[in-house]
C-alpha cells in the first residue's frame, strides 16, 4: 500500500501547534472558551505523539492513554480522552486521519466519591466570613454560589463579568459536553456578590474580564482552580471544619437537596448539567431520603420479630 505523502516539516513542534491552532481557531468560532477547556490536553497529546493526523495510528493513541494512568483520576481520565477524541474527529471528518475513529475508544471513569456539605456546615462558613474584618468578599461569594447553584468549580471560574445578568442568574458552559446551561441564586447570594462587584471593579484596572480574579504583584488575574481549592481549605482550617471537603462537595449537597424535594432525576441532570438522569444516581443512590427510611423501617420490623 502506497503511503500517503506528508511534508516532513509536520513533525517539527512549530506544526505541533500548528495542528493544534487550526484545531482551536475552528472551537472558538462557536465556543470562546475552547482555548481554556481544550488546550492544554490537545497540545499535551500533539506533542506526546509528534505526528501529523495522516500518520496517526490507534496506538499512538493507546499509548497516550496509557501515560495518563495513575496520574490522573478516572473521571479526569475520561474527559481529556474525550477532548483528544474530538479533536481527532476534527481531522476524520477531513479525511485526513487514517485509522477508524472507534479505535479512539474512551473509557468511564468511575467518579471519586465526594461528602456534601451539611446545611449546619454551610451556615458555620458563610457566618465566619461575615464575622470577619475585612470581610472576604471574593470567597464568600464563590462559596455561596457553590452551594446555590451546584456548579462545578471550574464552571463557577469561568464566569466573566458580563455574564451577571438582573434577575441573579448567568448562562455558563457546562465543563464536560460545553452546552450552555443557566444557573440561578437567590437574593441574599446576590447581595454578597454585588458587594465583591464594588470590590473588583475598584481595584483598579483588571485585564481580565474573569469575575474571580487574584492579585499576582500589581496585576491582577483570574483565580485559577487550585488557588480556589487552598482558599476553600484556609476556610475550612479557619472555621474548624476537619471533614475533608471540596468545592465539589457542594455540587452533591445542591444535588441531594433537590434528591430530597423528590425532583425527577431527569430534570436534576438538566440542572446541573449532566447529559443524562443516569448519571445523577452516583450522587443520589446514597442520599435518597426514601433510602435511607425504608432501610430504617425493615430494621423496626426486624427488631419487633426478635
């Protein structure tokens, strides 16, 4: 079989991002955050293979799957696999990949349990960091956005300033499938992030239109994910909370709040932006009230036979 004719400059690393930009020029010009969602996976995978898509094989991609074991979690396994997939159908649909593109197979990672934030907890924090002087503003209102709205921390950092809208919501981009999906506070929460608006915008010139930001010398920058974890942590050590929880705790406690109100899996998923109800039993298999009653009832019953 004669081998399809590839210009030997591919393989040098400027055309490994190359690739990657004709890739990423084409995600932005429906989705504005492509750069900060997909980038760093396609150019990690780009440059680990060092091949055009002519010369990809299924084993280049195997190997890259390979390398990500026991580095990564499971689920954050699944979603660079998925974001290396899609952009390998960017280049099957030109006809410019070679191997069948189910050979690209993805596999599920099986999510890492989380404890929801206990309402009482919630409350402990919020009140701590009203109590305190200066006031914490900025953390303050991620935390109580976290609770209000169930959304995933690199979802509530991607927020920008224009995205606020009067009626205490905001359209966000759902992290894992990139659909669009509107959130919702309440009045109290939006008050709190009114007054951290006042804040940032006082601070001076920001070159960024991020909503969350940290200074870094006289230049202020948005709050990237791990900063936000080691201030929820500094929180927690403050208020005296020894449980080991997350910002990802409050996305199971909104869940199980809704769990508890007896709403339809099917319409929680659409709330918190999962692409079916059958990913919502991970998080409310054990926390369904009628559960956790019903296990109690036959214990009753079990007893009163004894």
């Amino acid at each position: 079989m004669c081998r399809p004719f590839v210009d030997d400059t591919y393989l040098t690393s400027s055309n490994n991002s190359d690739l990657v930009h004709e890739y990423l020029s084409w995600k932005r010009s429906y989705t504005k955050r492509a750069h900060q969602v997909y980038g760093s996976w396609v150019h990690r995978f780009q440059e680990f293979v060092n091949k055009p898509p002519e010369l990809l094989r299924h084993t280049d991609y195997t190997a890259f799957a390979s390398s990500l074991r026991g580095k990564h979690a499971p689920c954050g396994i699944e979603f660079a696999l998925n974001v290396v997939h899609n952009y390998l159908r960017f280049f099957s649909e030109q006809g410019r990949l070679r191997f069948p593109l189910y050979l690209a197979r993805v596999p599920r990672g099986a999510a890492q349990s989380h404890e929801a934030v206990e309402e009482s907890e919630y409350i402990q924090i919020v009140s701590a960091l009203r109590a305190k002087r200066p006031r914490p503003l900025r953390d303050l209102a991620m935390i109580m956005l976290l609770h209000d709205t169930g959304v995933r921390i690199g979802e509530l950092l991607s927020l920008e300033l224009g995205d606020l809208e009067e009626d205490n919501s905001a359209v966000i981009h759902t992290e894992k499938t990139n659909r669009e999906r509107r959130i919702f506070w309440n009045a109290a929460t939006d008050d709190v992030v009114q007054q951290y608006l006042v804040e940032r915008v006082n601070r001076g010139p920001v070159e960024t239109d991020a909503l969350f930001v940290t200074s870094c010398g006289r230049v202020a920058k948005p709050l990237d994910r791990r900063s936000a974890e080691r201030a929820f942590k500094s929180v927690l050590r403050r208020v005296g909370i020894e449980r080991k929880l997350s910002p990802h705790s409050f996305r199971h406690a909104f869940i199980h709040r809704l769990a508890k109100l007896s709403v339809p899996d099917a319409i929680i998923a659409q709330l918190v932006g999962h692409s079916t109800p059958n990913t919502i039993v991970h998080y409310t298999k054990l926390s369904r009230p009628e559960f956790r009653e019903y296990a109690h009832r036959q214990l009753e019953v079990s007893a009163a036979n004894t």
